[in-house]
C-alpha cells in the first residue's frame, strides 16, 4: 500500500555533538565491534576493513586502536563511507595519529551509495579521484597536509536535495585516498586503483546506518545487502541499531505513549537479509541477547548527580532520548515549546537515578571455503 512521505528525523549537527560528547555510545559500540577481532580470517595480505557509516570516526578510530595491538604490522585498507562534509573533516582529525601508530595504513573516504561504495565506484562515470600521498614523519606534518585536503573534501562532498526522498544526496561522486609516501613500496598493492577495486572486506561496520523506522525490506535491499555481498572469505559483518526497553525509551513514552521508534529488532531484520540474499556461503548466526545487548550511558556532571537534577542534566537526557528514538522536527519543536519535556525527563531521572540505553547488534559472516 502506498504511504505519503514519512516526517523527517531532525537530525542537527547539535543535536549530534551533544549526544556524542554526553553518552557513552560510541566507545560502547567500538568495544562491542572490537569483540570481532579475534575472529578475523585476512583474506590476503593485507587487513581490509569498511565502515558503513563513518561519521565523525569515533568509532572507528578507537577500533582501529584496538586492532593494531593484535595486527601491529600487517597493512590494513580502511574505507570510510560518508555523505556529510562536517563528519569527514573531523573523521580527518583522527587519522594523523592512526598514521604515525600503524603507518601501514590506507585510509579512503567516499560519498558513494552503499552499492557502490564497497568497490569504490567501478564502472561509475565521473567519479572525482584523488590519491594524497602524505609526506614526512610527524602527526603534525600529516595534519597540516591533510588539513590541505578540505578544500577539495568540500568540493566533492557537495550535495542537494534529492526530489524523491528530500534527503540530500552528493552532486558528484568522490573518492579520497590517504597514505604515508614514505610506505609507498609496501602498500603498493594495498592502494587502490581507480575503476580495480574488488570490494572485498574482512570486517564490515555498520553502526546505526539506516533510520530506525525503516522496514527490514528497505534496510536490507539499500544497507544490509550490499554490505553483506562484500564480505571476503571468513568476513564478518557487525551490525548495530537502537533497541530500547531502557530509561530512554521511557522518557519518550512520557511525551508519546503510543510511539514504538525500533519496530524491527535484530531477529526480523537478520531474517529478512538470509531470506533475500542468495548466497549459500553467508552465514547468520542467531545471537543470544547476552551476545547481542549492550548498554551505554549518560554522563551526567558528578555535582548535579549528587545534589539535585540539574538544568543541564535534564536537556542532556532529553536530547539523548529524542536522537536516539529519531523523533521528527515538528514533535520535537512541540515538545521543546510546550516544555513538556522537562518533567518527562525530570521523573524518569529521579525513578532511576541515571539514564541509559541499549543497543542490539547482529552478524553476518562469509565462510572460508
């Protein structure tokens, strides 16, 4: 049956950076991936990693920590997928220390769509191709170079709105590849070239890279799938999404007792990826909850947690439970006018003496043989 268009998710640049600078998630979420580890099988000689929606590299770049003390000096392809211009530039922030830590390292960022993304738009025309060898020794040599770079990030990461969808979509394709001149002999086979990719990885990330409400349809056949295609010999695809059944779903029940932000849990949305991708190799394990539930916080100022619930405290929630449910622009404005938020908030603080959040993560795996 055929819907209108769905409200929007205001998803601010504000609104973002509070949430990030004020929970725990994205540390929860590179600890959860970081569980993967172990279980990696290199399908040549190199590690090849892809994060489905870098973002601002908060995850990935406490991931990529983590790796390097189990593979210190095997050369690792990183690629990054992105649309928005802000997010790469700080996800560039983090990549001079990760060059002098593992100078091994290939680091690509692009705006191409997922189907396109993981092979770096081969057979795509008019793909904006640019290899920055980065010169020298020092992290702040490697920053001043790549900080060099945004000019031609902005350029290529412009977008307009797509008349579709309303979202915004890139008005070019663009890929940007990083790495250390002074190891061009060694990642020679590593870098890649434009129009050879395979798209092949070892360990798919993919954090949060769809709209909660989206149906398992839609986020298998734009997302899962193509990630899922992409997993080399012994991959694993880890992915992560909102569960609920915490504070912070509490604090929306308060305002909209009827609204269910999560309708499709891990087990629908696995189901529905093994149901349409025809592949006998990919695998789909059944996660138990104690696998797959993990739990993040909110960091509250230690003296408003010990003397009363602060101003401060009570926005801090709010915006965290209002991002993570992806309540749309128009009710999140009605909230915030009305003030009705304030006592949402204020009780479950005061029921719980905290606020936190769970997230539920699922695999994918491709067999060796």
């Amino acid at each position: 049956m055929a819907t209108g268009p769905q409200p929007r998710f205001f998803d601010s640049r504000a609104a973002y950076m509070m949430f990030v600078t004020t929970t725990t998630e994205k540390s929860a979420i590179a600890d959860r991936m970081g569980r993967e580890i172990d279980q990696l099988t290199l399908s040549g000689s190199a590690l090849r990693i892809f994060d489905a929606g870098l973002g601002d590299a908060r995850v990935l770049a406490q991931l990529m920590q983590r790796i390097h003390k189990v593979l210190p000096y095997v050369p690792w392809l990183v690629v990054g997928k992105e649309i928005s211009v802000e997010d790469v530039r700080h996800a560039l922030e983090w990549l001079p220390d990760r060059l002098i830590e593992h100078p091994e390292l290939v680091f690509v960022t692009t705006n191409l769509p997922y189907r396109k993304a993981t092979n770096l738009g081969a057979g795509v025309d008019g793909v904006s191709w640019r290899i920055n060898a980065i010169e020298g020794s020092s992290a702040y040599e490697f920053t001043h170079q790549i900080r060099q770079t945004h000019a031609a990030i902005e350029e290529d990461w412009a977008v307009k709105t797509s008349k579709k969808t309303g979202n915004p979509v890139p008005v070019r394709p663009a890929v940007h590849v990083y790495f250390r001149a002074d190891r061009d002999f060694l990642l020679r086979n590593v870098v890649p070239r434009r129009g050879e990719e395979k798209g092949e990885y070892d360990l798919i990330l993919a954090s949060q890279p769809y709209r909660a409400k989206a149906s398992a349809e839609s986020k298998v056949r734009s997302v899962v799938g193509p990630m899922a295609a992409a997993l080399a010999p012994g991959g694993r695809l880890v992915g992560v999404h909102a569960y609920g059944h915490d504070p912070g779903l509490e604090i929306i029940h308060n305002v909209w007792p009827d609204e269910q932000p999560f309708p499709v849990g891990r087990r629908e949305l696995v189901a529905e990826a093994a149901r349409r991708l025809d592949d006998a190799d990919l695998e789909f394990p059944d996660l138990t909850d104690a696998e797959s539930i993990f739990r993040y916080e909110l960091q509250a100022m230690p003296s408003e947690r010990q003397e009363h619930i602060g101003t401060s405290s009570i926005m801090a929630a709010w915006n965290a439970a209002a991002y993570v449910a992806q309540i749309d622009e128009d009710r999140l404005a009605g909230a915030l006018d009305s003030g009705v938020y304030i006592d949402a908030t204020r009780d479950v603080l005061a029921h719980h003496g905290a606020v936190w959040f769970n997230n539920e993560s699922y695999l994918i795996t491709r067999k060796t043989s």
